[in-house]
C-alpha cells in the first residue's frame, strides 16, 4: 500500500475499538485526512501524546481504502500541551479546530488554511494575546482564506467608501444607508476598527480595544461564521471570554 | 436476513459497542447452540444490572445501593477524594492499593468540540461535596491526555478558593518503557516531576 509523509495538526480524535484512535489532521500538502492510530490509548504506546489535539506533527501513513493507517509521528510543535494548561486558551483552541475542520475538505490542499491554523495556536500557547481575540483574527482570516472575507470599511453591497454604522451578516459585512437590509445591526465604531485590526493583524490596536467592544465583535464573527458554515461551530457556546 | 428472532437477536446485539454485524451474527449463532442454562444466566444478569445497579448519590459510581461500597465504608479516608473521568478508573485505582480515600466521577471530561462543558460534568456535586468542611485533599485523576488536562486545569481554578489542597496525578514514563521511544510531552512532564533519589 502506497505510503506518504506530510506536516499535519492534530485536529479532533475519537475512540476507536479497544486501544485506538480514529486522528482527524489536518495536513499541509493533502488536505483533511483521517487515519488509524493503533494502540494509541494504550499507555506505552510509541506515539505518546503526539497525536492529540493540537499537536504540530511530522507524519507518515498508508492509505487504506476508507481510512489511512499512521506508522509513524515525529512532534514539530507541542502547541496543544501549553494550551491546555490555560482553560480559556484550550476553549478557543477548541473551537478553531472545529472551524478547521468544517472548512476543509477531505484530500483537497489547503496549505492556507494549515499555516493560519498553526499560527494560531503557536499564539495560544505563547499567551502573548487575549485567547478570545487570537480566536477572532484567526475565524476572520479562515473565512477570508475560504473565500468569505468580510468588509468592515467599504459597503459590502455596493463598494461605496466607508465607514459605515450597519452590520449585515448576510451581506457581507459594513452596510452603506443606502443598501442596509431591515434587521442589520449598528456596531460602535470601535467595534469595526476591532474586526478590521484583527483581520489585518494590527495586534497592538486589537490589544488595546476595551472589553464591550470585544465582545461585540465576537458577536458578529461568530454569527458571521455560522451563517457562512451554514451550521453551528459547538464549541463557540464553551469558549471562555475574559 | 434471517427469520425473525434471529434476526431480532442480531440486530439488538448490532447495536453494542465495538460489535458489526458479522459479530453480531456469530455471538447470536453462539447463543443459540448455547444450554438454556447459560442463555438464562445471561438473561438474569441482563435483567438485574439494569433493575438493581445505579449510580452513588455521593460519588457518582456505579453501585447497588444509595451509596457505592467505597462511600459506604467508614474504614476509608474521607478527607481525600480522588477525582475520576469514569467508574473504570475507580477499578483502575482501586487495582493498585495505593490510594484509601474516597472517589469522585465526573461522567466524562470537558471537550467543547463535542459540545460537553463543566455544566455536563458532576463538578456542582463536587464542589458540594467540599462544602461540608471535611475534605482536606483534592486529587485531580482525569486522564492524562489533552482533554484530562484541561478539565484538571478548570478544576484547580476553581477549587483555588475552597480551602483545599489540590494535587493532580504525576505524567512521566512508563515502568517497562525505553526512553528514546518516550514524547516529548511526556518527557518533558516526567523532568518537571523528577524527584530527589535518597542513597
């Protein structure tokens, strides 16, 4: 059976049998692969915790005709066991590793995706940010990267220049008078300078924002995220916010 | 398919843990050659751990009283409770003879990507528990991957305040175990945890 060797980050597992796992990963050149790690629970098994949640991993499998066998594991990052450690930042974890796996596809490349994920959890761990804004600035890049970039200056309708008071979801963002749907929702003004600084990566004003605001703008990643995924992210309910 | 009660047995046997079809198929077969005697051994058993076993009111484990037998016994310590994922890590614990206190199971461990937080947990009948004034020790046995980790972690937040000691379960090498093959997670924990050899 034809083997392969990739870069992946552990994304979810499940119980599989007596002894194994079935390991959800996401991998730099393939894609999302799903594989059978034998005798992983057990407590001498030679892959330890390099398969949990989180971890950064040097992996080769084979390919089975429904699921991949893993042969061997290298860890590149331990990110998962720093971020356990701190309750909040594991929450946030979570729930990035549920968006990544419900916006990749199986054996479809999706290197973006992977690099934005991965430096998202190497942020985690360095606890150098809010767990709750690392959690943001990556769902907003996700959707970007997925082709679901929200406008938080121009009009998303009509490109008119911004700034503009409404929010539609639907719409994709910042809503010009003239375009905004019934229902829309009036963010403050900082709240947009929030959304735009996280998903441009302008930490020093994301680190400055003051709490109403960041939570107003989870508010709209999330009902953003959950209208664009068509279906709800679970742990998002779990995520813990300062 | 098969005619009728077989198949019946084979769907309902289908339906356990880790049992396929095939299975299913050769322990209803097995069955069916088996003596009446065996086959209404197996029924009764069935019948009564459904009829006579259920849950202590105090620690959560399985039992066939109010309280399990480990609650129930005064010769244990009931300053110390040790705090389990499930009623098999009690065996488990129970297996090394090393701990006399009494348990805690949680019903699981914290994992919001399958939707369970602290609020599906029996952490509000812990912290019950402790509010009585006896406990002394709170010793965190949740498993050690990820997951146990994180909810070792909330549960040490949380009983910071209560005026307990809090200790969770040391992580480091397998006796019988070489080390080139050890993570480095688990590698890393058994340095943190070294401790002084007295000659």
């Amino acid at each position: 059976m034809p083997l392969y060797r990739d870069e992946a980050i552990v994304l979810r597992t499940h119980k599989l049998g007596e002894a194994d796992r079935i390991i959800t990963m996401l991998t730099r050149t393939r894609g999302r692969v799903r594989a059978v790690a034998k005798g992983v629970r057990r407590t001498k098994s030679r892959f330890g915790s390099r398969l949990e949640p989180g971890m950064v991993i040097d992996v080769q499998c084979y390919e089975g005709r429904n699921l991949d066998t893993v042969t061997q594991v290298e860890t590149l990052a331990s990110y998962g066991d720093a971020i356990s450690r701190d309750y909040a930042a594991w929450t946030a974890a979570s729930a990035m590793l549920e968006t990544a796996i419900q916006l990749s596809e199986e054996h479809e490349p999706q290197t973006q995706q992977y690099l934005l994920l991965a430096g998202a959890l190497r942020a985690l761990s360095e606890r150098g940010h809010d767990p709750s804004l690392v959690l943001d600035a990556f769902l907003l890049r996700s959707l970007a990267v997925a082709g679901w970039a929200p406008s938080f200056h121009d009009c998303a309708r009509c490109g008119a220049d911004g700034p503009h008071r409404a929010f539609n979801v639907q719409s994709g963002g910042a809503v010009c008078p003239l375009c905004r749907p019934p229902g829309s929702s009036a963010p403050a003004p900082e709240t947009f300078a929030l959304l735009a600084a996280l998903l441009s990566g302008d930490w020093d004003l994301a680190d400055a924002s003051d709490e109403r605001h960041r939570r107003q703008g989870s508010g709209l990643v999330a009902a953003f995220l959950q209208w664009h995924l068509e279906r709800g992210v679970r742990s998002l309910r779990l995520v813990e916010r300062a | 398919m098969y005619e009728g009660a077989v198949q019946d047995l084979i769907d309902e046997l289908g339906r356990l843990p880790g049992v396929g079809p095939k299975s299913a198929q050769r322990i209803a077969f097995h069955l069916l050659q088996a003596d009446a005697e065996d086959v209404t051994r197996l029924v009764t058993a069935l019948t009564e751990v459904k009829a006579k076993v259920r849950f202590c009111d105090q620690c959560g484990n399985v039992a066939q009283a109010e309280r399990c037998r480990i609650c129930a016994d005064s010769r244990r310590d009931h300053t110390s409770i040790c705090v389990v994922e499930e009623p098999k890590d009690v065996v488990a614990i129970e297996r090394t003879r090393e701990f006399r206190g009494t348990y805690h199971v949680l019903g699981g461990a914290i994992s919001p990507i399958d939707g369970v937080g602290p609020d599906d947990l029996r952490v509000r009948e812990l912290m019950q528990r402790l509010a009585s004034g006896e406990v002394q020790e709170v010793i965190i046995a949740t498993d050690p991957n990820l997951e146990g980790e994180a909810t070792a972690t909330y549960l040490s937040r949380l009983l910071r305040d209560v005026g307990v000691t809090v200790t969770r379960l040391a992580s480091g090498l397998p006796v019988g175990g070489d080390l080139e093959y050890a993570d480095e997670v688990t590698l890393g924990r058994a340095f943190e945890g070294r401790r002084r050899v007295d000659a």
